[in-house]
C-alpha cells in the first residue's frame, strides 16, 4: 500500500463555481461569466474542504468565475491564486451563448463528431490539443516547482480540466472525452507516481443542487 509518506506530488484540478450560463446549460467558453450566488456558496464549502489538502501553491484561469472561486481558498490559506489566461476555458467561437440544444439543432453533424472524440474546432473556435497544449506547460511548470508531497490546486473550467487531465496522462486526444465530464466546484486529483501521473480522485467534492457540464 501507498501510505501518505511515499506519495509524490500532488495537483487538484477544480472547476469554478456555478453561473447562470450553467443553470441556463449555455456553452460559455471564454465569455466572462460571474458566479452566481449558488455558485458563491458551492465554493465557500468547497475551498473549506481543500484547505485540508495544505494546498502549497494556487493557480486559477484569469475569467472571473474561476478568479472568483480561486479567491475563496486563497484566503483561507493565505495564499495568493495566481492568475493565468492559458487556463481559460476552450474558446468556441459560434457556439458560445448557445444553448446545449441550440447546438445540437444548428450545428449537430460537429457536435456529434466532437462527441466521437474526432478533432473539431467548435464554432470555429479552438481543439482540444489547442486547449492542453496552452494549459499543460503552466500545470507541469508549477507543479515542478512543488516541494516533495506538495500539492499544487488548479482553479479552471470543465473543457480545459478535461484536456490537461487526458494529456498529463498520455491518453489519445480522441480518448479524452471518456473521462467524462466534471460538476460545478468539484474536482479531480492527479498524484505522481514513479511511472508518471495518475488519476487517483475523480469528481470530489460535495454533491450540488444541480449538475452542469462544459465551460
């Protein structure tokens, strides 16, 4: 067994918190949306329950609803959450503001060829290796810089979590959607092992009012 004492470093990738575009099931890729106030509640109680995690260092995606969220645990620990534009949600061009089924209705054959994992750019907007190639290097860069057993926490979006996840894992970019998607404030945790990183949490976190994908 692996006790506490022999684990490696640690990342937490945590999505922000609820919006109205969530409630509304809106792709809101890089449009700035704000938490709504579910949304702020649902990260008080989760930064409560990552505090205990003695996160080392903080990182968040510059859009306010993932600032916003960052901003929660950043207090309680007394750190700062650094903000970086490469964590942003995937840009998805014509398909941001629009409903899951107005989607589904305007654009169904690249929706549903994204659904198969092949590369789509949505609404004329990024692919997802686009997404991890701009993610990824600011992840791995931090998490370097971690002290042995530290844990690194990663305030972002559901796109943009699912892309660095499929990527530190070495998994095929049409494989990524597999790992299926991840609620409001909730997160998943990569530890490092000697062969490289592992998924060893997914989807933690307090089950919420609402369940919403993407963005």
């Amino acid at each position: 067994m692996h006790g506490e004492s022999s684990r490696g470093r640690r990342i937490v990738l945590w999505r922000h918190g609820q919006t109205a575009w969530n409630r509304e099931q809106r792709f809101q890729g890089t449009t700035d949306i704000g938490l709504n106030a579910a949304g702020v509640e649902e990260a008080r109680r989760a930064a409560t329950a990552l505090a205990a995690l003695t996160p080392d260092a903080i990182i968040t995606s510059d859009l306010r609803r993932a600032a916003a969220t960052a901003e929660r645990l950043s207090a309680l620990m007394r750190l700062p959450a650094v903000p970086k534009t490469g964590l942003r949600e995937a840009y998805t061009g014509r398909w941001q503001g629009l409903t899951h089924q107005e989607i589904v209705n305007r654009y169904g054959e690249e929706y549903a060829a994204w659904k198969r994992g092949e590369p789509v750019r949505r609404g004329g907007g990024e692919l997802d290796t686009e997404v991890a190639e701009r993610a990824v290097p600011i992840v791995e860069r931090y998490a370097e810089r971690l002290p042995e057993h530290g844990t690194l926490v990663v305030v972002s979006h559901g796109g943009t979590i699912r892309a660095t996840v499929g990527r530190l894992l070495g998994l095929r970019p049409s494989k990524w959607l597999s790992l299926g998607g991840l609620s409001n404030c909730r997160w998943h945790v990569l530890s490092q092992e000697s062969s490289g990183w592992r998924l060893s949490v997914r989807n933690a976190g307090a089950p919420q009012e609402a369940e919403f994908g993407e963005g």
